[in-house]
C-alpha cells in the first residue's frame, strides 16, 4: 500500500549550488518549505556542484561546503528516509541529458538568459560555455526525474520556463518523454532581500546584508541591528513596499519566523519605532536558526553518518535517471548500451 501511495505521489525536484552556507534566504525560500512537502510529494534534493564550477572554486572549500550543506539540509527538516538527498556530481546521468538538451537548445534562448547577463558581469574574466549552457544542465536536473513541480524563487522562474520550453520541443520531435514542469512558488517568504540593500535579493555575494544559518548569535544580532530601514523621519513599522523596502524586508523575515500578519506586526510595533524593531527581528531569527545550527555542526562531525546519506541518495536518484536516459537514447538513435 505504500509502495503504491509513492508511485501516485507527484515529484518535486530542487537544488542548490554549494557555493557558500545557506543563508536565510535560502531557507525561508526553500528549504523550509521543502521539509513540509515530503509528505505530498516524492522529493528530489541536490547540492548543484556541477553548476557551481561555471565560476571558479577552490576545490577544498567546494568539498567541504557540499558536505555542509548536506548537512544543513538534513538539520533543517529533510529527512533522508523521506526525500532523496544526494550530490549532482555522483549522478552522471545529469552531464549526460545536460549534453543532450544543449543540442534542443537555441542559441538565442541561452542569450536571453538574465542570470548570465548577470554573472557575466561579475565574472568578467571567466565568461566561459557552461556560464553560457548551463540553463540546460539545469533542464536536464529537473527533466531526469519527470519532476512535476520545481520550487523557485521569482528570478528562477526564466529558467523554469525555458525546461518546459525545452520538454516541449523533445516531446514535439521524439513524442512523449518528459514530463513537463511547473514552477512551485511558495506565497510567504519567497524572496528574502539583503539587509544592507534591501531592493536586491539576499545574496552570499553581500556578507554584510546576508545572514548564514552557521552565523553565531552576536553576528546575526549585529546585522540585523545595522539593517537598512528607510530614510525618511517617521521611524513607523509599516507594510509599504514600494515606499519602505527595508521595512517590508524585516516585517517580511519577522513574519515569516513567527507565522505573524502584517497588520499584527504593524499593530504589535506601533509606535516603538525601529530601534525596537530591528533587534527583536535578529532576536526571532537567532531562535530560529538556533536549533540547525546546532544540529548541523552536530551531523559535520559525523562524517560516515553523511556518507551513508548521500551515497544511498545518489543510488536511489541514479535508478531514476537512468531510466529517462535510456528513453531519451532511444529517442534520439543511440545504439543502446551493451552492458
């Protein structure tokens, strides 16, 4: 009976790159949200070292941190006995369907892409292919394991479309093969913005506005205290996005760690101003990272207990894939495999 409660379950499949510690961002965006869904969907989770490499790495810290981040996942809810935890490299079937999906991939498709307009900036001097291609690797993430939804951040929904973009022209060419997708975009919290520039999304490459899960208390709280709120006079804790994006911003965070609506916030601070505010913002976050912080340092130490996790999520994930490769090597006429 089980078995056959998984199989009707529809799959949902994400990833992060390991290419510094999850931040708040990250978890109330994602993470949090994944561990509830373990229940109604069968759940695909990966570090994206495969995609971190477009930029650069020193190789100690990217082995370290795809542990940590592992880590972290399991310490913020995902239960390796209920979803599928495992590292993108140690499933080559995703460098293979990625080469694959390159050739079903326009040109003018990738160029269109803003974040490689938007890295390309930033790494001037290593505008390589795969910063270029690497919207297909992430289509063939999402395609190997006939996810139904991805869940994704605003700025990710360009690349959700161009997988289903990509899905339908491999299933107009060769007949049905991949499912298609549909982003997942959860309602609160979904788009954390940096502390120090709140018009910008909370981002690793921002120290100061981004505050880690691993951060210790005193520096979560001295961030938080040093948050940008807005420059007019009137000290007031409002929702007004347009006119207080700092405001918005902590009240944003603030509600997403206490399950409390706007109005009550609005009504809880009224007229105790931001020197109020601010700290019993850090102060709730602090709480609330508290606990993963904790365990994650606890399971880092653990290194055998973290192998066997990502090994048998690789194993379990490869199952899978495997067999939308070997559909796909059908479909395009490869010779099959002889072994």
């Amino acid at each position: 009976m089980d078995q056959q409660t998984e199989v009707k379950k529809k799959v949902m499949l994400s990833g992060i790159q390991p290419s510094g510690d999850l931040h708040l961002g990250n978890y109330l965006g994602a993470v949090k949200n994944w561990a509830e869904l373990a229940e109604q969907f069968q759940c695909y989770y990966f570090m994206a070292d495969l995609h971190s490499i477009t930029v650069r790495q020193n190789p100690a810290d990217l082995r370290r941190r795809s542990i940590s981040q592992l880590a972290q996942y399991i310490a913020c809810g995902l239960d390796p006995e209920k979803n599928t935890l495992f590292l993108q490299s140690h499933v080559h079937e995703h460098a293979e369907l990625g080469w694959i999906l390159n050739c079903y991939t326009m040109f003018g498709e990738l160029s269109r892409m803003t974040q490689f307009k938007d890295k390309s900036a930033k790494n001037a001097e290593n505008i390589n292919g795969g910063l270029f291609t690497y919207p297909a690797l992430m289509a063939a993430d999402i395609l190997l394991y006939q996810a139904d939804f991805v869940p994704v951040g605003q700025d990710q929904k360009q690349h959700c479309e161009l997988t289903r973009d990509i899905a339908i022209r491999f299933n107009n060419i060769y007949g049905p093969t991949f499912t298609v997708p549909e982003p997942y975009i959860p309602k609160v919290g979904a788009r954390v913005m940096s502390l120090s520039v709140p018009t910008s999304k909370m981002s690793k490459s921002d120290p100061q506005g981004c505050v880690f899960i691993m951060d210790p208390p005193e520096e979560i709280a001295r961030k938080f205290k040093r948050a940008v709120t807005d420059s007019d006079t009137e000290n007031c804790v409002r929702w007004d996005p347009e006119q207080k994006p700092g405001v918005a911003n902590l009240m944003n965070i603030y509600s997403a760690v206490t399950g409390l609506s706007f109005e009550q916030i609005e009504h809880d601070f009224a007229g105790k101003g931001y020197g109020v505010f601010k700290p019993t913002v850090g102060d709730a976050v602090i709480e609330t990272l508290r606990p993963i912080r904790e365990e994650s340092s606890r399971m880092i130490a653990e290194k055998e207990y973290l192998r066997t996790v990502y090994t048998e999520g690789a194993q379990r994930a490869s199952s899978v894939a495997r067999r939308t490769l070997r559909k796909v090597y059908k479909r395009v006429g490869f010779v099959e495999k002889p072994f």
